[in-house]
C-alpha cells in the first residue's frame, strides 16, 4: 500500500510455513488407519449371499453354478460342498463367483469372510447325464436279435445304434423310433452294441449266446 514504510521487506520463510501447518505423527496415523480398517471390515465387509443360479438344462458336462454375493471385499473362500465331504472351488469371474460341480447330487454353497463369518444356501443338481442308454428288454428269435433301449435323463438317439461282430461294423436290419428298438442279424457269435443319447453318451453291451 502507499503509505507501507519502504526500508523493511516481508520474505516467505519456508519453516515457518509448514510450522504454520498441523505436524502428521506417521506412527499414530498407521495403527489409527489399521484400526479403522479393521472396523469397516467388520461393520460393512461380511458378504452375504444375494443370488445362486445354473443352467438347468441336461448336460453332459460339468455345471457352472453362478454365485453373486452382497460385496467381493472381505472375501476369504467360496466353495461348493457335497453330500460326502468334498468341496469345489470358485473363481471370481465379473463380480461374481463361478463353482464348477461335476456330479448330481445335493450341494451347500458356502462362502467364508476373511472376518470367520460362514453363510450358507442350499442346491440340488439334478441335471448332469454322463450315461449312455440303458438296454430295457431283449428278444432272440432263431437268427434275428432285437434291444430296447432307455434313457431315463437324456432321449435316446437311435439312429446312432451298431454292433460289431468278430470286428465288423454291422447296422442293425431294422430301427423303430418310437420305442427305441433296434434288430440285427446274429449269428451267436459274441456281438457288441452300441447307441448313444442326445448329449453323445455312448453305450456298450457284450451279446454273449
């Protein structure tokens, strides 16, 4: 200002600056931000379990089953568990957890925090066909062999069904669609048949006379 006296200077003093500001105790604010830590783990990072789902469709491989959780944080393992013990894993996978099953059966998805808090929920699988048709009758009439088959998860392709005899490739004289029958020439010696399901399962039976 004009009338400021001209025979004193005002120099930024460098100290006095970060004097002017509070001192940080590195000490205190790492146990203080451990402890707070420690506090948001436990009030807001326990998840819980919001959705289970799987295809449900048959199939031959193993089933992805999709669990989304209430939060990612806190963590600590997500697993499916059989009726004999045995557990599947799961990965994360876009925000949610993605456990492979490979049998039927009936499963508890469990999932643990990193705090040892345990939610579960309950699934069946039923939808898991890795058999080949069954043989559900037979006739044997002079030289002329019929079979029936089966499928109690999975339709029966019948259109796939061959024997080999003495290692030849033999198809069948005859096939009825509509009851799954199929009929070939035998001869008496040792034959096997084969036919497979609609997911490509494929059965074998030794024909012995």
């Amino acid at each position: 200002a004009a009338d400021m006296s001209t025979n004193i200077a005002f120099t930024p003093v460098v100290g006095a600056a970060v004097l002017a500001n509070p001192k940080i105790n590195f000490s205190n604010l790492i146990a203080g931000t451990a402890a707070g830590a420690a506090v948001l783990t436990l009030a807001g990072y326990n998840p819980t379990i919001d959705k289970v789902s799987f295809n449900d469709a048959m199939t031959n491989k193993a089933l992805s089953v999709n669990v989304t959780l209430s939060t990612t944080f806190g963590v600590d393992q997500v697993f499916a568990q059989n009726e004999t013990g045995q557990k599947y894993y799961g990965t994360l996978e876009n925000g949610s957890y993605i456990i492979d099953v490979d049998n039927n059966g009936s499963y508890k998805i469990c999932v643990l925090s990193d705090t040892g808090q345990k939610v579960e929920s309950s699934i069946v699988v039923s939808n898991i066909d890795k058999l080949g048709p069954t043989v559900t009758s037979y006739e044997l009439a002079g030289d002329t062999l019929s079979v029936t088959y089966e499928d109690d998860k999975s339709l029966v392709d019948i259109s796939t069904a061959y024997a080999i005899e003495s290692g030849n490739k033999i198809m069948p004289t005859s096939v009825d669609s509509a009851t799954n029958t199929v009929t070939f020439a035998y001869s008496g010696t040792n034959l096997n048949i084969y036919v497979k399901d609609s997911l490509g399962n494929e059965s074998n039976y030794l024909i012995e006379k």
